[in-house]
C-alpha cells in the first residue's frame, strides 16, 4: 500500500492508514472488532462503511489531515466512528493537500516556514514589509507542493 497513490485509496485504505496514524502518534496498537474477538471496540466493517460514506463526499486529503488532527488531540481510544461522527470539528482549514505534506516531512525547514506562514496570517494589523514576507512564503509553499507531486 505504501505505493498507492492517495487519490486512488479506498475505504480499506483509510481504514489501515487510520490505524498507522493511531499507532504512530499513540504508541499503541488501535483496536478494532473483526468478529471473532469478543471485543468492545467497533466492527471493521462498520468503521469502513462509515469510511467509504465519507469518501464519497470528501476529499481524500481533507479526510486524512482529519484522521491526524483527530487522533492527535484525543489522548484517550479514538475510533473511527468518532471520527466520522465529529470530522467537521477536525477538518482543516489549510489546504488538505500541502498541510498533508508538511505533516509528513522530515525537513525542519519546512516546518518552520510552515510556523512562520501561520504566525504572519494570524497576525491582525499586518505591515507591508510582513505582508511581502507572508506573500513570498505563500508561493515558495506552492512551489514545494508541486515539487512534492511530481515525486510521488
């Protein structure tokens, strides 16, 4: 799955990409009901139909920025179905598609640009000279964001 494109992901994938994300910000393996443990935790088959319900009227991107804001402002077990329940509250307001790749790179550079970028669109009486700062910023991300797509 690792080289499947996310435009081409199904519910099973976000199902799985969903548990990764769990796993990696947790520490801890996400636990899920296949049926034939007598468990609490929801039924993967109602966790990927409420995926697939969301698929169909979201962007994937959007979707997965969601399931990370998600399951990292929640401490205690996050499922599925509470994310799909609640995915207005965790939508992004950023771009889905550059937040995703800022989220998944390793360069420190980006990320603090990334920092810089938020800070100066926060900032209420802006001047001129931030102003060029925050414009310059807003296309070098463009930039990278193309880059990024021709690489996968």
């Amino acid at each position: 799955m690792e080289n499947k494109k996310f435009e081409d992901y199904n519910a099973r994938d976000l199902h799985i990409k969903f548990m990764e994300l769990y796993e990696g910000i947790h520490s801890e393996s996400y636990n899920v009901n296949t049926g034939r443990n007598k468990s609490p935790f929801p039924f993967v088959g109602d966790e990927t139909k409420a995926l697939k319900q969301l698929l169909e009227s979201e962007d994937i991107y959007s979707i997965l920025c969601g399931m990370y804001n998600a399951i990292g402002q929640n401490t205690t077990y996050f499922s599925v179905l509470n994310f799909v329940n609640s995915y207005e509250r965790y939508k992004t307001k950023h771009d889905p598609k550059l937040y995703w790749h800022i989220i998944n790179t390793n360069n420190s550079k980006v990320k603090d640009a990334w920092l810089r970028l938020n800070i100066l669109k926060a900032t209420w009486f802006i001047t001129a000279q931030k102003k060029k700062e925050l414009k310059k910023l807003e296309n070098k991300f463009e930039k990278w964001l193309e880059k990024q797509e021709e690489v996968a």
